[in-house]
C-alpha cells in the first residue's frame, strides 16, 4: 500500500515508510437536545469533515523496506511544512480507497535514536470546495420594452378607416364614429393631405380615423 501526498504533478510526496496504522475520523453535525417529556433526543444533522492522523519518519539510512526514492528527511519535512504554512490543500491518496482533499492541521516532527531519520505525526483534515451559484440578471428593461410594443399593437387596432360617400362632411362623420360632430377636427388634422378644407369632402376618399 502507498500513502501520497499530492499537490499537483510536480509537487508531491510518497511517504518511503508505510505506517503501520493510521486513523480517519467521520463526524456528523448531530444536536443532542433535552425535551421535559422524552429526555434526551438525537437531532440528525450533515455529515461533518473528515479528519485523521499518520505517524511514520523519513529515513537517512538505506532499509530494504524504503519506497521509491526517498527525498532527504529535511527536505520532505520543508515541503510538508510549505504546504502547510502557505494554506495550500492536498490531497492523501492511501492505496486505492481513500482519496480525500486535505488541509495540514498539525505537523510534528524531530529525531529519535542519532540514525538522521525523521519521525513525524501530521495531523490533517478534509477540505470541501464550495461553489458559489450566480444569481440570475434582472429581467427589468425587457419587461418594460415589451409593454411598449403592446401599446403600439394596441394603437393600430384601434384606428380605423371610412371611405366617403357622396353628401359626406367631416361633421357628419366624426358624429358617426364619436358620437361628437364636434370632433371633426381631429378627423381633419389626420387627412389635411387628402381634404382641401374643412367644409369640403370629396367622394370615395379613404380617411383615418384616429
């Protein structure tokens, strides 16, 4: 089994001794809550984050037990110590089941028995990304651009036409469509370019009635 720290391609770390054990805690964001008539009650919450421990050391001696390539003891503890100092996430990849994006909580680490190996106990826990959802634009010049647009259809439905007939005046008509003869100015200054005057109204002449 391999333990891998990694923070990209570039920049990772195989830990050269397997632990003999390491532990991950699971919590959940359970309330315990006393109610007069029940007592205690359990109120089920979110899962909460991962957290754990690994104890091992970097070794200054050549053992047949070591992975890979082992970096010297002291740089390995400067990259861990980057890492964490710089607030940068990794993410532990223990064999081919666990695979979790971590902060460095705790490292510590120092030398036992004069071999120049370094044992170290690194705390971490479970790093989770938030993605941040936009809110949608406000719809509000187009709203108001489809009202005017209503208000023009509106407008052309409601003017009409009247072709003349013969005996016709602009009094006669404006009582007919407004109920007015008063009104039959409004039929005039709508017409000027196909009425001489006020008075006069030629047959078969189609005018607008706004």
């Amino acid at each position: 089994m391999e333990i891998w720290l990694k923070h990209s391609t570039s920049d990772q770390l195989l830990l050269p001794v397997t632990p003999s054990e390491f532990s991950i805690t699971e919590k959940s964001g359970n309330n315990t809550v006393v109610i007069n008539s029940l007592g205690e009650i359990n109120l089920l919450g979110k899962r909460g984050l991962k957290e754990g421990s690994i104890s091992s050391f970097f070794p200054d001696q050549d053992y047949q037990f070591v992975k890979g390539d082992p970096p010297d003891p002291y740089d390995a503890v400067d990259q861990i110590l980057n890492w964490k100092e710089e607030g940068t996430t990794v993410r532990l990849l223990i064999g081919s089941d666990i695979n979790i994006l971590v902060a460095i909580e705790t490292f510590e680490y120092g030398e036992q028995d004069g071999t120049g190996d370094v044992y170290f106990t690194l705390t971490f826990k479970e790093y989770r990304e938030i993605e941040l959802k936009k809110k949608p634009k406000k719809k509000k010049n187009k709203k108001k651009k489809s009202k005017k647009k209503k208000r023009k259809s509106k407008s052309k439905k409601n003017q009409k036409s009247y072709k003349t007939k013969k005996g016709d005046t602009l009094r006669k008509i404006a009582k007919k469509f407004y109920g007015d003869s008063s009104k039959y100015k409004k039929i005039y200054n709508a017409n000027k370019s196909k009425l001489k005057n006020k008075q006069t109204v030629p047959a078969g002449v189609t005018l607008k009635i706004p």
